[in-house]
C-alpha cells in the first residue's frame, strides 16, 4: 500500500493541475452594418446589400471566455476588396491601431507609412494615402480573464 | 454601441478626427453621382483575425462577414435604325441597338410607345418590344491580352459565343468565360484566400483589340443587343394627295434596378407616300378655226412623286360642244386604245391610262403610273 502513495498524490496533483490549469480563449464576432435615414432619422442597419459609394460600418467584439489572461493579443483586418478605408474611422478600446501599406509584413501610424517613388529622376518620399492601406491591426496586448472589447472600422464601397 | 472614453483628452482628440472623418467622407462622397466603380453581385468579404498567447501556446480565432454590392439602375444606350418610307397600309419594323451602361445585370422595359401622325391617320397595328435583359460589370485589375477581369460570380448571365459586349466604342464576343473562386478565411491559418476574379476572353469585332493593360481597372463593359428591341406599325392613309405623311416612333425605356432614371428615345421617322396625279391639256391649232377643222387635243398626265406609284389612273374627257369625235383617233403614249371606234372612249366612265410605251395596240392599260412617269393622251374632233 505504501508503494501507491507517491502514485496517488502523483494522481491526486494530476487531477488538481488539470482543474486549475487555466487557458484564455478568444471568440470574435464581426457584424457590417449600414446607415439608412427614414423621415429625418438616421439609423444602422445590418448591412446585406449596399451600392456603391456606400459606407460600411464594421464592428468586431471579442471575448475571452477563458480563466487565463491573454497576451501578446492583436487583431489583423485586411481591407475588403472593392472597398477604401475611410481614414480616422478605426476605433478600439485601450487599442494602438496601426496599418499597413505592404500586403501585412509591417504595420505603423499613418503619418509614418510612408514609400519612396521617383519623381524627375530623384527618389521622393511619399505618405501614403487611405486608398493604399492593405490591413489594419488593433494591438491590444493582454484581453484580461472573461474580458472582452470591441474595434472597428468604416469603409466606403467603390 | 457605446464606446468609452477614459480621458478627455481622448474625447477631443476623436471629436477631430471624426470632424475628419466627416470631410473625408464628403470628399469621397463626390464621386457617387459617377458611375458606380464595383460590379452589380460582387461580394465584398472582410475577415478578421485575432491572435493572440494562452500562457506559451499562440491560439488564434477569425470571424468573417460578406456584403453583396447592388446593380445600380443606369440608363441604356439606344440607337435609332434608320428611317423608312412607306405608303398607306404598309407595314414598317424597326430594330434597334440596345447597349447597358450599369454595373450589373438588369431588366430594361420600354412604355409610353408613340407614333406621332402628321398629314396621314393614325397609325395601326403598332408595337414595340416590352422589355430586353443586359448584362453589366466593372473591370477589377488591368486587362490581360484578350482578356479582362470582374468579380467572382457575376458573370452568370452571360453565354459564351453569344452575349457581345462593348467597351467605349470598341465591340466584342465573349468567347470564354473562367469563374474564378470566392474569397475565403483558411481554417488553417487564419489567413484571407483573396478572392480570384473570374476572367472573359473577349474577341474583337470591331474597333479596339484588348492588351495586356490597354483596359483600365474599374471600366465599364456592357453588353449590348441588336435584334432584341424591335418596334412595328402599319401605316394609315395620308390626309392630303400629294403631301406625305409622317410618323415619329419613339418610346420610354426604364431601368429594373433603383437608381437610374427614364431615357425618352429620339424619334425615327417613316415616311407615308402621298402621291398626287397632275393634269395638263392643250389643243392645236388655236387660231384659223373654221367648220371642218381638225382639232388635236393633247392630255398629259404626271406623276411627279419620287417614290410612290399612283394606280387606278382614268382620264375623263367629255368631247367638246360644237364638235364631233373623230373614229379611233384616241392614242395613249402614241399607241390605239382599248375600246375606241365610233364614240370617245374618254366620255365617262373614261379611259383606264399608263405609262407603257410597249404595250400592244388596242390593249387595255394597267392604270398604274409609276414614281416620276407620266402619260400622254392624243384625240381628235372636227368643228361641226
């Protein structure tokens, strides 16, 4: 009997980690809404079917429904084909919101995203404009246990 | 939805940049009353990907949403065939070329057909095609050769090696269509698997042949019918011999999709033939006249209408008093008449006339004088 003790508490601790061994787990959701205006009064609506030149609203909530903290968290949006980003519209909580201008291999704020064209010979430094945006990120660094938040963005369909 | 500020720092600094926003907005709001830049049934897909660490593990979760783009109702391009002339009760069809400048796929339907008369009645037995289905799209990425790209899954009401298609002035068939795939979020990696456009080979018929970026992203191509849109009417009876008659037919022509607006077509006009016979007559001699004397009478008839045949033509000439006709002296166009002998054959009912300088002596005429003929009547009296 005493050679299963150790065995036991072995088992006994087994069982305990597995029940307070936390993990964070993100869900995320993202609805794309549209603003109609019926007798003076404006309102968003779920967004199926737009025209072009409309805005779109997207709004994207995330949820931690784990025991554990998350870190190093960010979200990445590529910017919808067929669509332009509408510069200053990205919001998020506690969020640093950069973009990126080279397919999603850097990201930076807008007055830094620059390229260089050659104008007259000479290599010229440009800012990039909205139409240039490939992706978006919200970095949000850690989303606490049973936390959540929400980011967003608007577009204009072309 | 709410969102919170934590400073007001903060408040002031998204008041600016929503104040921003707004310009932005309104900068990019201009181009809206231009032609639509995405194709009527493109999709447009946003996914979103979050990633983020669960002690050492990298975990990550997406979530997509897909938005359809509406046809904008946008009005055709309709090309007036050209004018007919006719006469009365004759029956005129009229095919025209109908070209989409929208977007997308839609239904166009013509209304309010008119045929304004002028100098002929009413016109009857007219019609006009009620509606004709085009294609539209927009170009998404520089043509390739031969080729050229819109979005996935708005090509399915077009057929190979029938639909035609014009880009500008240029024409083309489309000779083959690749559907190309949607996009999608891989369940792998969580990364986008952008959409792939679907590609339409179109050959040249006339104008333009397409090359490797000749067609800019974002064109318009529409297709185009030239037997679908038809108009028909039967012609009435002009009110005034010798005054044509016309017809202007011209319809309305509305869009399915919300957002265009009615186009009123020009005009085309059918001409009615009216024509008119005219009538001269003399005599010879004039002076010297005394029992005895022969007259000769000369009837020119004419028809002086360019186009139109007149028919049924009788000259009615009653011999003149104080005279006596002389036996079989009636001549049409220098040859004996049909019915002459001992009395005028120009007394009522009269003589049927032509134009026919063959026609066999003594037979009878057709009465028919065609556009631009006329007949000549000789005869001869004595003065008792």
């Amino acid at each position: 009997m005493k050679k299963f003790i150790p065995l036991l508490i072995a088992l006994i601790l087994l069982l305990f980690s597995v029940q307070v061994f936390a993990e964070a787990l993100i869900t995320v959701h993202m609805k794309a809404e549209k603003e109609v205006t019926v007798n003076k009064v404006t309102k968003r609506v779920a967004a199926d079917k737009v025209n072009p030149g409309d805005v779109i609203f997207y709004t994207i909530n995330y949820v931690n429904s784990g025991d554990k903290e998350a870190t190093n968290s960010f979200l990445d949006d590529p910017i919808p084909k067929g669509s332009v980003y509408i510069p200053g519209s990205a919001f998020g909580d506690n969020a640093e919101i950069t973009f990126s201008i080279d397919g999603g291999k850097t990201f930076k704020k807008p007055s830094l995203l620059t390229y260089e064209v050659k104008v007259n010979g000479k290599m010229e430094k440009k800012t990039a404009s909205p139409e240039q945006y490939t992706h978006i990120r919200w970095t949000v660094n850690v989303v606490p246990a049973h936390g959540k938040g929400q980011v967003g963005f608007q577009v204009q369909t072309k | 939805m709410e969102k919170k500020f934590s400073r007001i720092r903060s408040t002031a600094i998204r008041t600016f940049i929503t104040g921003f926003a707004v310009l932005a907005l309104l900068a990019f709001a201009l181009p809206q009353a231009a032609q639509a830049r995405t194709s009527g049934g493109a999709t447009i897909y946003n996914t979103v990907m979050v990633n983020y660490t669960s002690g050492t593990t990298v975990l990550f979760a997406t979530a997509n949403v897909s938005v359809t783009v509406n046809t904008v109702g946008a009005q055709p391009t309709v090309t007036n065939p050209v004018g007919q002339t006719t006469v009365a009760g004759g029956a005129v069809t009229y095919v025209y070329k109908v070209a989409s400048n929208s977007n997308g796929y839609d239904t166009y339907s013509t209304s309010l057909l008119n045929n304004t008369a002028t100098n002929v009645g009413a016109a009857t037995a007219t019609s006009v095609t009620a509606s004709v289905n085009l294609w539209g799209g927009i170009t998404v990425g520089a043509s390739g050769a031969g080729t050229i790209q819109v979005p996935f899954g708005t090509t399915s009401q077009l057929t190979v090696n029938t639909s035609t298609v014009q880009i500008g002035a240029s024409t083309y068939t489309v000779t083959g269509i690749a559907a190309g795939s949607a996009a999608s979020t891989n369940a792998g990696t969580g990364a986008l698997m952008p959409e792939v456009p679907a590609t339409l080979t179109l050959t040249l018929i006339s104008g333009t042949a397409i090359t490797a970026g000749s067609v800019a992203a974002g064109t318009q191509v529409g297709e185009y019918k030239t037997a679908a849109l038809t108009a028909a009417l039967t012609a009435g009876t002009p009110t005034t011999p010798g005054t044509d008659g016309t017809y202007s037919t011209f319809f309305t022509i509305t869009e399915a999709a919300s957002g265009g607006s009615a186009l009123v077509t020009t005009g085309v006009t059918t001409t009615v033939s009216s024509p008119k016979a005219t009538i001269t007559k003399t005599v010879s001699p004039t002076t010297g006249i005394i029992p005895g004397t022969v007259l000769t009478y000369t009837i020119v008839v004419t028809n002086p209408h360019p186009v139109a045949q007149v028919t049924n033509v009788t000259v009615i000439d009653p011999v003149p008093a104080y005279t006596t006709y002389v036996a079989s002296s009636t001549l049409l166009n220098s040859i004996t008449v049909h019915g002459d002998g001992a009395t005028s054959p120009l007394i009522t009912p009269g003589l049927l006339i032509d134009n026919n300088t063959s026609r066999t002596a003594g037979a009878l005429a057709t009465g028919i004088l065609p556009a631009n003929s006329s007949a000549t009547i000789t005869y001869q009296v004595t003065v008792n």
